[in-house]
C-alpha cells in the first residue's frame, strides 16, 4: 500500500506538500483539542509570560485557527523538504527516494497536538539546518565556513527556543563523530554559536531591556518536581503515542544495517539528539507538547531506513497505518 514512498518520480514528489495540507487541512476543519485565543495556543505549549516573544505569541493565539494552522503547516513542509533534500544529496537511506518527507509528515501528524504555531518550530528547522551543513562538512572537514554555519544554526536554535540549550552537547557530539575535530572546529563552532547570542544580547542592551530579557531568557530553565511531565498528566494518550514511536524505534534499530559510514555516524548523532530531548522532556518543568516537534526530527532519521528497508511489505504498512490511526485518534477524541 505504502510502497510508493521508494519512488523518486515527480508525482511522488508531489504528493508530500499535498500529504501536509490534507493533514493539516483536517486538523483545521477537525480542531478537537486546538483551542484558539488563549495564552498557551492549544492549552499544553508553554511560553514565559514576559519577554520579547510573548507579545507576538499573545497575538497570534487570538487570530483565527486557520492563521495558527497556516504557519505550522509551511514549517512542517520546509522541514520535510529540507530532510529530503539532505537525503537526496547524501543518499543517507542508500536509495534515492522521498521517504524521509512522508515518514517525518505521518509522524509529526499522528501526534495530534503539533498544529498550532509555536517558536519550538523553527528552534526545530534550525537545528536540522545545522545538521545539514554537518552532512556537508563530512566531505569538507577544513571547510570552518560551514563549522560556523553548524554553531550559529543551532545559536538561532537557542534563542527562539531556550531549552534547545540542553541539546547542544548532544549535537556538539554529533560533530565530534562526523568529522576528526580539532581545536579550531571547536573553537569557530563555539563563536558562531555564540555570535547569535551575543547580537540579540547586544540589541536588548541598548534597548534597555537586556536584564528583563536575560531574566526571561533563564525562566526557561526550571526543573520538575514531579517526574511525569505536566502535558501528559492533562492528556495521558500522549503517553502512548510515545510508547508506540519508541517501539517502531526499536524495531527499526533492530534492524539497521547500513554500509555507508556518513548514514551510521548521522544515526548515532540523531540517537543521542533523541535520548536527549527525552531527558530535558522529563527535568525540565517549561518543557511541554512542543518538543515533540524537535523530538520529530531525529525519529524520522531513525525509522526511514527501516521503512525503506524492509523486506515484508506489510510491515512497513503496519507502520503507516499504526500512525494514520493515532492521527484520527486524537482528531476523534479530542471531540469526545
């Protein structure tokens, strides 16, 4: 059924941006949980009350749903082209194919709480430009352009989505396995992770405003005092959705084998960049429903391969399926 996704022809092709507006289409049209006008989008994201992005956030909860749909959809379609595009130039999958678009699209979808507008999501993009321009310095190790490129993709990551900060050592360990790093990667990777920060700290100094914003900027960072995180308490199914990604995960680890080095080395990094976010998901109490967007992005590497792969069709089928379902689960119950 889901044999499609190996084709490279244009149709295919196609299909991905019309895949993410149906999808996004029906969320719009089927809000269940989405509720549109309240400080925190859909009830679970979470957004410091002070700051320089509250007032935009605060604005943009009180448009019409379709205008909080809207941008979510464009991220996600950038994002899924941007993974096919870095696919396509480094046969990470070992075949040329559009999988990695429809894989990430199925996934993010079947979540069913990613559909309002939140910064996490280009936090998300960023990062996964950084993760681009280290593909591209697997052939270019001397190349300290794209090391800057790589810290300052990820300094932008930061800033729009602070939490991301508590990545950073997971996607530094991701440059140490993609190329042999020497002081100097460091070094130039370190300022272009900081010239973002220290532009944005520059501007808000002579703004006056550079300790109402540092305080803001560290509200970010406090951690739980209970272990289950506070989104999944209000919506338990959340949990399961989980349950089932980390199962698929397993499945297709199981069963990785793929000869070409550069494609081993980026599943390792986006191994760790996932046991990470599961981590700040657990300790960090400002961590709520939008990380599952940037947890999207190292599970749509991880489960591609596989999907690719494998040798009985109606496997790969199960999984689609197994996420097509939880998809109209949420958009079911959320009207319930």
């Amino acid at each position: 059924m889901f044999g499609f996704i190996r084709s490279i022809s244009y149709t295919v092709q196609a299909m991905i941006p019309i895949l993410g507006l149906i999808l996004f289409g029906i969320a719009w049209f089927v809000p269940a949980d989405l509720q549109p006008g309240t400080i925190y989008g859909n009830g679970f994201f979470y957004q410091p009350a002070d700051g320089w992005m509250y007032p935009l956030w605060l604005n943009m909860a009180r448009l019409p749903l379709w205008m909080q749909v809207a941008p979510s959809c464009l991220v996600a379609l950038l994002t899924a082209g941007l993974m096919v595009r870095m696919d396509m130039k480094n046969l990470l999958m070992g075949i040329r194919s559009y999988a990695i678009g429809f894989v990430f699209l199925f996934v993010l979808t079947s979540c069913g709480h990613v559909f309002l507008f939140h910064p996490a999501m280009i936090a998300g993009l960023f990062m996964l430009l950084g993760y681009k321009f280290l593909l591209d310095l697997y052939k270019a190790e001397t190349s300290f352009s794209l090391v800057f490129a790589i810290g300052f993709c990820w300094g932008l990551a930061v800033l729009l989505y602070p939490p991301v900060s508590f990545l950073i050592p997971a996607m530094l360990a991701g440059l140490l396995l993609m190329v042999a790093t020497s002081f100097r990667h460091w070094l130039v990777c370190l300022v272009g992770l900081m010239v973002p920060v220290l532009l944005v700290a520059a501007f808000w100094f002579l703004m006056g405003d550079l300790d109402y914003e540092t305080t803001t900027f560290l509200s970010w960072f406090k951690f739980r005092t209970s272990f289950i995180p506070g989104f999944i308490d209000k919506q338990p199914f959340i949990a399961a959705w989980l349950g089932l990604i980390l199962i698929w995960i397993l499945i297709a680890s199981a069963k990785y084998r793929n000869p070409k080095v550069q494609s081993r080395v980026l599943y390792q990094a986006n191994f760790l960049l996932f046991i990470s976010i599961l981590t700040i998901t657990v300790i960090l109490e400002s961590v709520s429903v939008e990380i599952l967007w940037i947890l999207i992005i190292p599970v749509t590497f991880l489960m591609t391969f596989w999907a690719l792969r494998v040798e009985k069709w109606w496997k790969r089928d199960l999984l689609f399926i197994s996420l097509l379902l939880s998809f109209a689960f949420f958009r079911i119950q959320g009207l319930i």
